[in-house]
C-alpha cells in the first residue's frame, strides 16, 4: 500500500530543506542544533546581563541619593520598555524577519550594558536617574527583540516539543541568574563598579557575529489575521496571562528588596548576597527541563503543574520574611531554603504556560506559523514584562514602608489567587467537558443509525 501524501510546508529553512522534513527525523538536523546554540546563547547572555545588578547596584544608586523606591522604579522600567516592545516586535515578526530581529537585539542589549557601567561617573540624583531610566529602556527593547524571536525560532523548529525544549533553554536562562548575580558580586567587590557591565557587554558583543553565521532562517511572508487583544481577550489565555504575571513579578521583586533585606538583617558582603540568589537561579535551572519533558510527554498534567506551583510559590514567599504573625524567627538557613524550593515551584509554573497559550490559541482558530508563533512569543514577553515591572516597583515601596516580611507575604498573596483562580478554571473546564461527552455521543449514535439501510 502506498503512503499517505504529507504535504510540504512553504516554509523553508537555509539548507533548503521543507519544514516537514525536520518534523519527522529522529535526530535533530543542523538548522535545529544551530537553532539551539543561539537560544541558548541569548537566554544566558542576556539573564546575566538582567541579574548583575542585583547584589550591588541597589547600594550604589543609594550612595547617588537615590530612595529605595525610586531604585525599584528603575528596575520595573525594563519591564515596561519591554512589554511594549515585546506586543511590537510579536506583531510584526513577519515583517522585519526573525534572524535581523534576534541579532540587532544582541547588539544593542551588549552595548548599552557597557554604557550602563559608565553611570558612577554621572553626577548624583537627578542626572544619574535620568542615565539609569534611558539606558535600562533601550536595553528593555533590544532584549524584548532578540527574546520574541528566539521564542518564535524555537517553536517553530521544534513543533512537536515546544515545552520541552524551552523547558531545556531555560536551564541557559537559569545559569545566567546563577551566574550573573555572584561574579557580579565580586567582579564589583574586586575591581570596582564598571568592570562587571564591561565585560558582560563584551561578552554579549562577541555572541553576535556567532548568531549571524549559525543562525537559521525561516521565512513566512503570511501576516496574522488575528491580533493581540483578540488573543488576550480568551479566557483561558486571559487567566494564564495573570499567572504569567504574577510570577514575573515573583521573581523580580527580589530584585531590589532581598539584597537590602540581606544586608541589614545578616550584614553579608556583596559577594555573598550575590551567592545567595544562587538557590533560586540553580533550582529553577536544573528542575526546568524535567518540567518542560512531562509537559511535552503529559500534556493532561501541565495544568496541574502550573496550579501547583503557584500555590507552592505563594506560601514560599509568605516565609521568607517570614511573616511577622507566624512569629518565626528570620534565619539563613531557612531563607536559602525557601529560595531552592521557590526556584522548583517557579519552574513548575512557568514551563507549561507557553504551551498552554499556543494550545489554546490553535483551538480557536489561530493558524499555524510563524505569524501566530510571533503573536503567542510577544504576548508572553508582554505579560511576563508587566509582572516585571509591577514587581520590584511594588516592592520597592513596600519596603521602604512596611519592610522585607510584610512586602513578600503580599507578593506571595499575588501568586495564591492566581493559581486558586486557574486551578478553579480548569476544574470548571474539566466539568464542562464530562457534561458534553453524552450529548456527543448521542449524536454519533444517531448519525450511525441514520446511515445504516432501513429494512422493509
């Protein structure tokens, strides 16, 4: 017997190859291992270059007369940039092309990180600010461009394994956290305030004409149909949305809040706060890439996993501090503790919700390619840049007004109505479905009976 025609997509790789080809290869082919190495390069790349400033650049903009709310302002202004940037750069994906999108944001996110470590030399207060907001936003769009279009390479390279793969690159994501914040730490301690942005700048630099020659690309000249609010405005896509930004803001409320809270209670080094955001960049690193497997391999499960580690993540933050009404006292040990398990949790939320999104995008009538992919990448850059910017600026005046204890318990308040209100979703989702499924198989019935010959 013949095989069944599989048609060929019009989408075609450097090599000349039809898309279809990669789909069905039990090994993965040059344009996706070359796909692999520069995701894998911009998500370490560009984490180090968000984390350094963690450990030291709080204490620094203090020494330039600079309130703790206006620091958790600077932070949160990356996310803005971003999340603007992120719905832009989505929406017209097809029209600039993924490769010129992916290194131009390399190129420019590498440069004003070298800027970024000339500030000490700017005057105090006002100059200083305005230096600190304009360099942080230009670095939030040249992120925000690179990031969309590895997003939108990576699913559609790998089609079939999108959580797993992600879940894989976020191990790169990880490693820059992890190793962002320490060798900041004590490039800082060691050599001063620019050495540290100088040589992560030039490290990124040098990534870039790596990316132009491995880099494949993928062209769809079709422009999406659907938009942005018509995706958002999905309630599942609505509701996971708030997930993503509650987690984001999870994650960069540490930011300008834990290294000051670190400082003051146990009166550590730089160089050991920097250590101490190694527990949550490690954890979340190694358990990505589990996560993002059983995502792929039981997709039933995803919604379970991204409930559960909301949950986890909540009561994570509630002890951090801890919160003053649980009467525990504040000890190393137990924070570090927290960070490990938060980065676990942190994974198990995150990896499933890209997944999730493209999903249910598809089931309600986005087509497949690049242009969709473009749309589903910038809504979650968007989304996780809200939480981005939502986080450290609240956090910041938390801080400064109710403390360290207080400040994280609201935060992880934030995570536990997000993931009880998805948890309820696909708890009423689930009930909607078993309510269907006789009448759907009452009508198969009859159009089976009404298909057989009638008898005389």
């Amino acid at each position: 017997m013949d095989k069944p025609h599989v048609p060929e997509s019009n989408l075609t790789s450097d090599d000349g190859q039809p898309e279809v080809v990669r789909k069905e290869s039990r090994y993965l082919s040059r344009e996706q291992v070359s796909t692999l190495i520069s995701a894998a390069s911009i998500n370490l790349g560009s984490m180090m270059c968000y984390s350094i400033l963690g450990p030291f650049f709080p204490n620094e903009a203090e020494k330039k007369n600079v309130s703790n709310t206006v620091i958790g302002m600077i932070f949160g202004c990356y996310a803005v940039f971003n999340l603007l940037s992120s719905l832009l750069f989505g929406k017209y994906l097809v029209y600039i092309g993924t490769k010129f999108m992916f290194v131009g944001g390399m190129f420019v996110s590498g440069g004003t990180t070298i800027l970024f470590g000339m500030l000490d030399r700017a005057p105090d207060g006002p100059v200083f600010i305005t230096m600190c907001f304009l360099l942080r936003a230009v670095d939030a769009m040249s992120f925000a461009a690179s990031i969309t279009a590895s997003s939108s390479i990576v699913a559609k390279a790998f089609p079939n394994n999108v959580a797993t793969v992600m879940g894989s690159l976020e191990t790169f994501s990880g490693l820059g956290l992890v190793l962002g914040p320490p060798l900041g730490g004590f490039l800082y301690q060691t050599f001063g305030y620019e050495v540290p942005f100088i040589f992560l700048g030039c490290l990124v630099l040098l990534m870039v004409p790596l990316n132009m020659y491995i880099l494949p690309t993928y062209v769809d000249s079709t422009p999406s149909q659907h938009s942005f609010w018509k995706l958002v405005t999905l309630p599942k896509i609505g509701l996971l949305s708030f997930v993503i930004i509650s987690l984001s803001g999870s994650f960069d409320f540490l930011d300008p809040t834990l290294s000051l809270f670190v400082l003051n209670k146990f009166n550590l080094s730089a160089g050991y706060v920097g250590l101490i955001f190694l527990g949550l960049a490690l954890s979340y690193a190694i358990s990505s890439p589990l996560f993002g497997l059983l995502s792929d391999k039981i997709p039933y499960l995803r919604k379970w996993l991204l409930v559960s580690g909301n949950i986890i993540t909540a009561v994570c933050f509630m002890l951090l501090g801890p919160v003053p009404i649980l009467h525990i006292e504040s000890q190393l040990w137990l924070l570090v503790l927290l960070l490990v398990v938060n980065g676990i949790s942190a994974g198990m939320s995150i990896i499933p919700t890209f997944p999730e999104v493209l999903s249910c995008a598809y089931e309600n009538g986005f087509e497949e390619g690049l242009s969709t992919l473009g749309l589903v990448s910038g809504l979650f850059g968007a989304m996780w840049s809200l939480g981005a910017f939502i986080g450290p600026t609240l956090g910041g005046f938390l801080y400064e007004k109710i403390g360290f204890e207080w400040a994280a318990s609201v935060q992880g308040l934030w995570g536990l109505i997000s993931g009880l209100s998805m948890g309820l979703y696909y708890i009423v989702e689930h009930w909607r479905r078993k309510r269907c499924e006789p009448q759907n198989t009452l009508h198969t019935e009859e159009e089976r009976t009404s298909l057989l010959p009638h008898r005389i």
